[in-house]
C-alpha cells in the first residue's frame, strides 16, 4: 500500500517533484526523463512509471523556463524510441528462443496475422493509452511483425505522442486557471488516459458467455 501510494503521490503532485528536480540538479533533469520514459515503455515490468501527465508538466516547466523545449522533446522522443525497440526485440528474442516451447503455434501466427492486418494503427494509438503501449511493442516482437514496418510506426507515434501532450503543457500548462489546479490537471489526464482500457474491460465483461 505504501509504494502504490507514494506512485500516487509522485503521479498527481509530478508538477511540484519535477519543478523540485529541476531546481536543484539543473540539467540533469534530461538525463532523468529519459529513464524515466525509457523504462515506461521499454520494461514490461515498469508500466505504472508516469507517462502522460509527465509529458505535460514537462511542457508546462519549459514554458515558464525551467527547460529547453526543443531540447527536452528531443530526449523523450529518443527515449520513448528506444524502449519501445528494446521491448520490441526483447518480445522478439524471447518468442523465438523460449516462449514458443509453451505458448500454442496457431496463437502466435494469430498474433503475427493481426500485428500484419492492425499493427500500424495498434502500435500508434497505443502510445497513448497507458500500460497498453508498455505491453504493445512486446506482443509486437512476439508476433514476429517486420522490423521495418514496426519502426516506421513506432517513430510516427512516439512524435505525435511527445508532439502532442508536451505542447499541450507548454500551452497550456501555466494559464492561470490550469496552474492553480495542476494537480487536478494531472489527476484528469491520468484518468482520461486510462479511460479506453476501462472501457473496453467494463465492455468484455458485459458480453454474455457462450454456451
């Protein structure tokens, strides 16, 4: 309970731990978003890492000076790039060598069938859906989907992902009313985030069973 609850904590006040960073270790903040965002998508076991809200209170600080702009959408697309192609590999490599002894052949060509059909638009919208864009570039690798065609994908969403919520908080992120209520910003975009896995959840289980 503990750790989840100091996860809380880092997640809704990231505004005032980052800000906190950046104060005091100046430039090394470049170095800590980096692992942070690389560890988010690249471990599958680290997807309860900041994602999201991490990208717009990024933009918010390098709005009100705190961080070059440029700079840091420069080191988050290079981190979020990099995971996302060692998890890939990591999915690759294991599928290959040690999961195909207990995982059924019929279930990865299925995998590679749909990653073949779906794997674009799956790979881009995932990146912005939390824990599912940890697991994505995973099942990716593990259904054998053609490397080039995967970077490709992989590269149009982590621009449009960094692109898109790090210029939302630069902005947006210091008009008086949303940073009077950062927190409540934060606690918003994690929910809108995670909304569409919930959704789905809530809509498999209200599909009757068969038989």
């Amino acid at each position: 309970m503990e750790l989840l609850a100091a996860a809380w904590d880092l997640m809704v006040h990231l505004d005032q731990h980052l800000a906190a960073f950046v104060a005091e270790h100046g430039r090394w903040v470049y170095g800590l978003l980096f692992v942070i965002v690389f560890c988010e998508t690249g471990l599958v076991v680290t997807p309860f890492l900041p994602g999201d809200s991490l990208l717009f209170v990024v933009g918010a600080l390098a709005a009100a000076g705190g961080m070059d702009i440029v700079l840091v959408m420069a080191v988050l697309v290079a981190a979020a790039l990099c995971g996302d192609n060692v998890n890939y590999w990591i999915g690759r490599w294991t599928g290959t060598r040690w999961l195909k002894r207990w995982i059924n052949p019929a279930h990865l060509q299925r995998t590679h069938d749909f990653y073949e059909r779906h794997g674009g638009k799956t790979i881009i919208i995932a990146r912005f859906m939390p824990i599912v864009r940890t697991y994505v570039p995973f099942v990716a690798g593990l259904g054998a989907m053609p490397y080039l065609r995967y970077l490709a994908f992989c590269v149009a969403g982590a621009l449009a992902w960094v692109g898109a919520i790090c210029s939302a908080g630069y902005f947006f992120g210091n008009v008086p009313a949303v940073k009077s209520n950062l927190t409540l910003v934060i606690v918003v975009i994690v929910l809108i985030s995670i909304s569409p896995g919930a959704i789905a959840w809530l809509r498999s289980r209200s599909i009757p069973r068969q038989g």
